[in-house]
C-alpha cells in the first residue's frame, strides 16, 4: 500500500476547503465565502484500497500581513509543508494573478518535494485568466483540472496523488476513529461551525477578524447537548451588525449552527450564543 502526507496550499478563497470535503464526504474545514476562514493546519485522513492520505489544510495566504492574526496564519501555511510528502497546489483561474498569488507560489518553490498545479473552478468559463498561470505547469510535477464544488475530474485528482505517493505502511490508525479531523477537539469544532455561519449570514457586512470561544459543552439528563460560546469581534459596530435588528441576526446564526452541529452529533444541541466586543482578540486567537 501506499502512504503519506498532502498539503494542500493556496491564496484565499481557491478552493482548498471544497476539495478536502469533497474527497472526504465529511465537512472537516469549513467553507465559506471569506478568506481566512481556515484558522488551523486541519488534517484529515483518505482511505481507500490503494493506501492512505493524510491531508494537511493550511489557511489561505495573506499577500500583506497588516495585524496579529496574519502574522500568525502565514507561517502556518509554511509550516504544513513540512514533513509532507506531497504539495497539492490549488488555483483558480477565475482570478487574475496578484500579490497574494505570488505569495502563494513563493511558498510552494521553496519545497523540494513533488508537486501538483490544481486548477480549480474549470466549470466556470468566463472570467478566465488561465494564460496568466501557463508558466507554472513547468515549475510542477503534473498540472490537473477539476471543479471541487461539482466534484469534476476528483477521481483523477486522486489518482495523481497517489501516483507521487511512497510505499509504506499506514501513517495514522482509523480503526478506532469516527471522524476525519485528527486535531480539531470538540471545542474547536464546534466554534469553526459557529464561525462559519457568522461568515456566511454576514457575508461583506463585517471583515473575518470575529473569532469564536465556546465556554461549555454539556449533555443534560434529557440528552441535550448544551453549548454556550461567545462571538468576539473588535468594534461595538460590528457586534451591532453581529446581534442585528432586534437580534434576528445572531438567532439565524445560531439556528444554522445548531442545525449542523445535530447533524454532526446525531443528539439534539441547544446554542446560547452572545456576541462580545473585545479589542485585543486578536492578540490570543
């Protein structure tokens, strides 16, 4: 069998997330339409008869790095391409080429390990800026085109990588694991879905810098699972659009979560969400 470890590695927004849940068939990192939404080197892990992959997920590069959060994100995405064996490197050719891609690809010519040019979003036709990444299919190992939303070419994506893969026995034991994170506890987990869904209820309306701290995870005597948690963001403007008129927002944000969070569980949870404004939480994010 064959086996070893992928890090997949691009700006925001490219895809990274859609693909790895895709593949997986289990949401692992969230996907949403901000960038920086991937906050952790989340790993997960891809069986089948040919061997294993353990994925590593890194979050979307900052072309600048203008506060805290981005200073620490950055080296993050570095880090995960150490001790890989393999660099699946995601594009989308549905945006001009910039500062934050050449970022990108600084970071993926540093490796000495095989890699792989993805280009994503190939069901979409126009815009196309594919020209502009034509130089990049020499500096890779092998270039292939998929859709990571429709699942377009996945299979040949997979086929690709294994082919780059080394023999050698199993990396990680599944035997006695139910879910795909390996190093996501229950507490993060459920603070990246309530993330998530801030992001998508708000959209452009408040900038990523809101981060999620669950303060008690409980299963009652009826069974419930009880969560309280607390959306911190830095300005009292931004926890008014957070909160929305007459709380309507922060009550479709914790509805969404509570929903998947019962999917995800298979128990019935009840959210207490509070939003809170905190200036420097940044600083211990």
């Amino acid at each position: 069998m064959k086996s070893g470890i992928v890090a997949l590695i691009g700006r925001p927004n490219v895809g990274k997330s859609t693909l790895l849940n895709h593949v997986l068939g289990q949401k692992v990192s969230i996907t949403s339409p901000k960038p920086q939404t991937t906050r952790f080197n989340i790993q997960a892990v891809y069986e089948d008869d040919r061997g294993q992959i353990v994925f590593v997920d890194t979050p979307g590069i900052f072309a600048k790095t203008p506060d805290a959060l981005s200073r620490r994100i950055n080296p993050q995405a570095e880090h995960s391409l150490s001790g890989a064996n393999l660099v699946v490197y995601l594009i989308d050719h549905t945006r001009e080429r910039d500062t934050e891609e050449n970022k990108a690809l600084g970071i993926v010519r540093k490796t000495t390990i095989p890699k792989i040019l993805v280009i994503n979003k190939i069901d979409i036709k126009k815009p196309t800026h594919i020209v502009q990444y034509k130089f990049m299919e020499d500096e890779v190992d092998a270039v292939v085109q998929i859709s990571a939303l429709a699942g377009k070419n996945i299979n040949r994506l997979m086929d690709t990588i294994f082919s780059f893969l080394p023999e050698g026995e199993q990396l990680v034991d599944t035997k006695t694991r139910t879910q795909p994170a390996l190093n996501l506890d229950s507490k993060t987990f459920i603070s990246e879905i309530i993330r998530e869904k801030a992001f998508l209820f708000l959209r452009r309306e408040v900038p990523y810098t809101l981060t999620v701290v669950v303060d008690e995870v409980t299963e009652r005597n009826n069974g419930v699972l009880y969560m309280k948690a607390r959306i911190l963001t830095s300005a009292d403007r931004y926890k008014a659009m957070i909160v929305g008129k007459g709380g309507v927002m922060i009550k479709e944000i914790s509805m969404a979560a509570r929903k998947e969070l019962e999917t995800a569980t298979n128990k019935k949870v009840y959210v207490e969400l509070t939003v809170e404004t905190d200036p420097h939480w940044i600083e211990y994010a």
